[in-house]
C-alpha cells in the first residue's frame, strides 16, 4: 500500500514537471532566461565560459561571456537591465535553447541587447526553419538598452531558438550584450465589437453604426511580452511583415522600428497598450483592410504623447489609399490625446492604412533617445447609408 502511494506521489510530481515544462515558455521568462543562473567556476576562463553547457538551461557556441553588472571594458561600464548578469556574444557566437511549443501557434520572443564596442552590430533570430535579421545600429533609450521583439509560427512541437551574433571584429570579445529572453503565444486578432467599444470610449455619433472595426488589432492590445521592470518598451524591428509580426494585424514598413508600449509605465490614450512612432517617417505602421468600391469610410484614430518628456510640435500622418491627413498635436511630454478622422471613399477592394510621424523628436530630459507621438484607438468603420 506504501509503495502504490510513493508511486502515485512520484507520477503526480513527475506530472506537475512536464506540465510546468509544457507551460514555462509561455508569456514569462524562458527557463534561465535572465542568466541569474551562473555557470560553474570550473566552467569559467576569466569571463568566458567554457564548454557546451557550461551556461544553465542554455547550449552556447564561440566566445560568449557571462557578464556581471557594473563590470568595466576599458572606460566603459557595462550595465544589465535586469538582476545582476547579462551574456556577451563575441564572434559567431551564439546562445541556443530548445523550446516546447503548440505546433501550428503563433508566439512572439522579446528580450533586451545592448550595443557595446561594434558601430554596424545586427542579431540573427531564429527557430527552426525560421529567421530574422534585427538591426541594432539605432539606440532607442537613453541607458543603451532596448527590448526587441520577434514573432514565428511553430512548425513543430520542439523547436530550437537561437540568438546569434554574425559579427566579425578584431576584438573577438566585441558583441553585443543580451539580457533578459521571454515568450508570449499570440492569438490571431479578431474585429472590435462596436457597442464594446462605445462602453469604453463613451462615444457614440449617428454614423457609428456600422457592426465592427474592419481593421485587426487597432487598439494593440494583442503583442509581444514587455518586460516589468524595464521602462523603454519594446521595439517591433523594421520590415516587419503581416504574417509573422509582433503586433498581430499590423505590419512595419520602414527602415526603423516602431514602440511598443504599456500603460504601467507610459501614458496610453485607450486600454493598456500603444505604439510609439519613434522615428519620424522612417518609423511607420500598416494594414490592409478589405473595403468595398465606391463605399463611404471613417478612419478615427487617437494621437497623444507617452508621459516620456517627448515635447514639442508633433504631426502624424494617416494614410488610406491615396487619401491623407495630417494631425498636428503640441506635446508637453506629460501624457494627453486627441483624436481625428479621415473619411474618403474605397477606390480599390484592398485598402492600404498607414501612420508616420513627419517628425523626428528626441526626448527633453536626455536629448540622446528617439521619442515620437503615441497612436492608439484605431478604427476603420463603414459610413451608413453609402
């Protein structure tokens, strides 16, 4: 009798293991993903870790370093964003980890780099079969740390995500920083209920009385995982397309990236998440949304600041299809919206929106980090009787 309990106790824990094992990647730290986990001693030659293995919970190629914050490289003080450690990816160097997923779902990595010694540094993403190459030449936030983010499909169950510098530099040691690696499942979006949205916002006009938001995702609720304890956000990298963005619905087309935000710790016009337009024209969103020939529409959209120190003269640009307008908004860098509308009537059965900021900001208190105007709150409805 002792022994069939020992052994149902030994399957309910060994069970509760594989359901934790099948559940920690999602929306949260990977396993060691903060690198709080130090290696051995053993396994150390100065800061550079030695051995396959030699790093907890990850596989590691090249020169890859275990850094401690507040070391120093020459004159320079090596920061980590979170906790105590970070590792540095020196020459091909890369840090590998095998994840247990849902095939056929949709998830988004987010984690936090830093530039260090290399001008021109990029990171490849990958997991089995797929890839990304982020650029890293642009600092966003003012302490020389930013979190990316990068979504994929799962192709299969078990898949391995790998983080690798393709850098080649006299200083083999000469890498980028990586910190702080999480994972979140993302849901494809689905159309705003209208009467949902009325209870939120308290508006209502006889024209909006359409059944839905024909755009996906227009108050990006749904996105990557951002990081409590940080306060930059999370950058959504260029050339980002519809398929497998970050930002489900939406696609980054520009040669930088756009903000992602949360309300605990910016200013948000609607719900709990916005974006940023960090990077004048060089940073913009898109979506193409299905509209009938000849029928009568009504782009409305939130234009605001983050609560960043972001001040000055600000204007966005909305596009659909060849119909523009321009917002103006004057920033006082202490949070505030206001909202605007574009009608115009579909000349095609495919309608491209897209919002830019024509502006490049930086922020008041630095003078060193992109800023730019916050959009939240979008939606393309269907005018009545047209």
């Amino acid at each position: 009798m002792r022994l069939e309990m020992r052994g149902a106790a030994l399957l309910s824990v060994l069970l509760l293991a594989t359901c934790h094992s099948a559940f920690s990647f999602i929306d949260g730290l990977v396993e060691n993903g903060n690198f709080e986990l130090s290696p051995k001693q053993s396994d150390m030659k100065g800061t550079k870790m030695v051995g396959r293995y030699a790093l907890p919970n990850w596989e590691i190629s090249g020169f890859v370093e275990y850094i401690k914050s507040g070391q120093k490289q020459g004159d320079m003080l090596l920061v980590v964003p979170e906790g105590a450690y970070a590792v540095r990816l020196g020459n091909e160097a890369s840090i590998k980890k095998t994840l247990n997923l849902t095939k056929g779902m949709y998830y988004s990595i987010t984690f936090s780099a830093a530039r260090t010694c290399a001008q021109e540094e990029t990171l490849n993403i990958s997991v089995s079969p797929e890839w990304g190459v982020l650029p890293m030449q642009t600092m966003y936030s003012s302490n020389g740390w930013d979190s990316y983010a990068w979504a994929f499909k799962a192709l299969f169950s078990l898949v391995e995500f790998v983080i690798h510098n393709p850098g080649v530099e006299e200083d083999p040691a000469c890498g980028p920083l990586i910190d702080s690696v999480a994972i979140r499942s993302l849901y494809p979006p689905r159309p705003t209920n209208r009467d949902k949205y009325r209870k939120v916002t308290g508006l209502d006009n006889e024209e909006d009385n359409g059944p839905e938001n024909i755009l996906k995702n227009g108050g990006f609720e749904e996105g990557p995982y951002v990081f409590p304890n940080t306060t930059w956000g999370v950058l959504i990298p260029p050339n980002i397309e519809d398929k497998h963005s970050p930002l489900p619905g939406w696609m980054v087309e520009s040669l930088k990236a756009v903000k992602y935000i949360d309300v605990e710790h910016f200013s948000v016009p609607q719900g709990r998440r916005a974006v940023e337009l960090v990077a004048g024209k060089e940073s913009a969103i898109a979506q193409v949304a299905r509209t009938v020939i000849g029928k009568t529409y009504a782009l409305s959209f939130a234009v605001g600041d983050a609560s960043n120190s972001c001040e000055g003269s600000m204007v966005v640009e909305a596009f659909a299809g060849k119909d523009t307008l321009k917002v103006p908004y004057e920033s006082k860098g202490k949070g505030g919206f206001k909202r605007a509308e574009l009608k115009f009537a579909a000349v095609s059965s495919r309608t491209r929106i897209m919002f830019y900021s024509t502006f490049y900001t930086m922020r008041s208190d630095d003078f060193s980090s992109l800023c730019g105007p916050v959009i939240d709150d979008i939606k393309l409805l269907s005018l009545r009787g047209t």
